[in-house]
C-alpha cells in the first residue's frame, strides 16, 4: 500500500508542474497589454543634424497608448526660453525656432504586430504637419517597467534613434 502512495505522488508531480507552467502562460500579457499605460521620457538617441543631442540635458516627455488603440506623444526641452512677450502668438523668432527645434507632440491611433514586436502609429495631429496622415511602424521592446522604441525616422531628419521610456506609476 505505501508503494501506491509513493508512485501516486510521483505522478502527480509532473501534472502539478504542466499545470503551473500552462498557469504562467495564460498568465503572460500581449505587446499591447503591457503597451498600455502611461510612460515618462528617460532618454534618447536623437540627434541633430550637427550631431549635439536634439532634446539636451533633463528632458521631459511622455507617451499614452490607450487600450482602444489611441496614442499621444510629447517630448521637449527642458530648457525651452519662455517669451518675453507672455503670449504665444507674439514670439520672437529666436524664441520660435527654440520652440521647433526642442520639441515635438503627435496624437493618432496604433496597432500592435505581436509576431514582429512592433507598433504602426498613423499621426492624426502633429508639431511636425508633415506627418499629418501617414504611418509608422517602430520595433517596442518592454522589459518590466522600461519601454524602448526604436524610431526609424526621427523628424530631425537623421539617422534611426531609440528612446526609451519609464512606465508611469
């Protein structure tokens, strides 16, 4: 009788381990699930065309994707003038071209290719109106609460840059 109950338990080890595996897996989210949220700026390749950094030092930023495939963007210098006249429509152009050249905004819609590890952005609205009604797709990597996208054609016109972005708690 206690033979039984040795191989009974010894049996029932693999099944117990089969079903936590396929727990953990049923577990485990899409792209898009963990996508989803709110994420602040930590860093970026980009560069100008002089090859300085196109945002400086201690930038700010965040991006939105919502679960219902909407997305909004913003990324700026910290270091941007204010304008001396108080009013936006009154710059200067110095302070104009600081403004262009040390930040970018953009708001549309995206889909997630799980297969690939990508997104399509399709910009509905942008600071730069020449992505107004195109698209884009970027490989995503999201390793616990760090996002990295990678941007095949930054706006300043370089080379493929990466940022990277902190889930937002």
């Amino acid at each position: 009788m206690r033979r039984s109950y040795v191989l009974g338990i010894w049996t029932l080890v693999p099944l117990a381990c089969a079903l936590l595996t396929a727990s953990s897996f049923a577990q485990q989210k899409s792209l898009k699930e963990q996508l989803v949220g709110a994420w602040t700026f930590v860093s970026s390749s980009t560069n100008l065309p002089d090859g300085s950094p196109a945002w400086g030092a201690n930038t700010i930023g965040l991006a939105i994707f919502t679960d219902n495939g909407r997305y909004s963007t913003q990324v700026m210098r910290s270091d941007l003038p204010k304008f001396a006249s108080k009013s936006r429509v009154q710059g200067t152009p110095e302070e104009y071209k600081a403004v262009v050249h040390g930040s970018i905004a953009n708001f549309g819609t995206y889909s997630v290719n799980e297969a690939n590890k990508t997104f399509t952005i399709r910009y509905e609205g942008s600071t730069f109106p020449n992505r107004i009604g195109t698209e884009e797709t970027r490989p995503v990597v999201i390793e616990g609460d760090e996002l990295r996208i990678t941007n095949p054609a930054p706006s300043t016109g370089g080379p493929t840059s990466q940022q990277v972005y902190r889930r937002t708690k």
